[in-house]
C-alpha cells in the first residue's frame, strides 16, 4: 500500500494556541487550554476514555468545528484528508473499485488518466483482477483499501486517521501501519488499536479531566492506565 502525499510544508500545518471547547448547553467545556502544533513529520495520536472529547479535537483541528476560546491556525496551501472508521462503507457497493475511482476522479476520461487511476488502486493493493469485481463481492479489508485510494489520491498534505482499522484483518492493519509510516506528510491518529498506535504515533496526547497533556510515550501511558485496573484475583483449590 502506498498513500500518495502532496509533499512537506515549511512550518505549522495546524496550530492550536489556547484551545478550548464546550458543547452549548454544556456545565462544563470538554477541555481548555490545549497547545499543539502539527508540522509536516509529526505523528501524533490522540488517546483517552471515550467521550472525552478526542473526536472533538479532530474536529477543531479540521475545521469542522469552531473553537469556544482560543485560536486555531491552519496553513492555506495545506489539503487535509480524513479517514474514519466509517470509510469503508462510503464507498458504492454497486461499482467495480475503477468506476468508483473515475466518478470520483473523472478527469478528461481518457485512457491515460484511466491507467492513472489502475496504477493508484494497484499501488493500494487494489490488484487488476480486483478492479473488476463489484465493491459488494469485496472484503472488508479490500473495501477498506479502494476507499484509502480515494482519499489518498488528492495527494494531502496531513492525513487524519479516526478509528482506521476496524473492520481490518490483521494482515490489512500491518499493512496500514507499514503505508502510514511512509507517508510524507503529517499523521493525526485516533485508535484503540495498540499495535497500530505502537507502530505510528510518535507524539502522544491524552484527552481527559478537562486537558489534553501530552505522554512522554505511549509505553508509559499504557502502563499507567494498567496500573489502574483493578488486581486479578485467582483461588486455589484444594
């Protein structure tokens, strides 16, 4: 699998100075006074009980939400592309994986931009034989792999990954992990997935109790949070 890039960006992609937000009606924001610059080698990975508001942080950072105080900066030249956990299904069932690639991306319709097109899907792991075969008559993993093609075609600048591999077997999560790692530009992932995260993430940022404060590693804030389950207990029989 290879995710195309737009390149590296001087600077800050994303900057977020003085964060905070809070849902209207809300008793209390979900967080305040978040400070985190994105640039152009970052991997960053945002962990935290759900609800506490990693989603919304996403969503700042997009811009598919407005900040309730602070600033938030976005570099004007820099395409951002979102992958959720949902992508797999936002594909048509009822197209092969190159009709979806050309209604998506028709171009001038001739046959160069059409081998374009193939020669993307195959480098995603999309093989010829595949792009024949009706997206219905595909795994999950494959699915998973057409929809990565499409948003990784727009070549962008920062990729956001929420949730990415549910639905992956474990050969298509390796293989993500191995894609992402390559990718030239920016990483902001959401996963629960450990050997994911282990894998990518670089910068860890916890969401919780109001803040978002950052980990030294993800090593340590594992281990922190199994200090907190409660001790097995086991009996002995006689």
């Amino acid at each position: 699998m290879h995710l195309k890039a737009g390149g590296q960006l001087d600077g800050f992609l994303i900057q977020l100075m003085g964060v905070g937000f809070g849902y209207p009606g809300s008793t209390k924001p979900l967080f305040q006074a978040c400070e985190i610059g994105v640039d152009s080698n970052s991997r960053i990975v945002l962990l935290g009980e759900n609800g506490n508001g990693k989603t919304t942080l996403v969503k700042l950072m997009t811009g598919a939400l407005t900040p309730t105080e602070g600033e938030i900066r976005r570099k004007q030249q820099a395409r951002v592309a979102i992958v959720n956990q949902h992508h797999a299904e936002q594909i048509d069932l009822n197209m092969t994986p190159l009709e979806f690639m050309r209604d998506r991306f028709p171009g001038d319709g001739g046959a160069d931009h059409t081998q374009k097109l193939r020669g993307h899907l195959d480098r995603m792991g999309v093989p010829t034989l595949k792009q024949a075969v009706l997206c219905a008559g595909l795994s999950g993993g494959q699915r998973s792999r057409v929809a990565l093609a499409a948003v990784s075609y727009v070549e962008p600048h920062v990729i956001v990954l929420d949730e990415p591999t549910n639905n992956l077997d474990l050969e298509s999560v390796g293989a993500l992990a191995e894609c992402v790692k390559a990718f030239e530009g920016a990483v902001i992932l959401v996963s629960h997935d450990q050997f994911f995260v282990s894998q990518v993430a670089k910068e860890v940022w916890v969401v919780g109790n109001g803040k978002v404060r950052q980990a030294k590693s993800f090593e340590g804030y594992r281990a922190a949070q199994l200090k907190k389950l409660p001790p097995v207990v086991t009996s002995n029989s006689s």
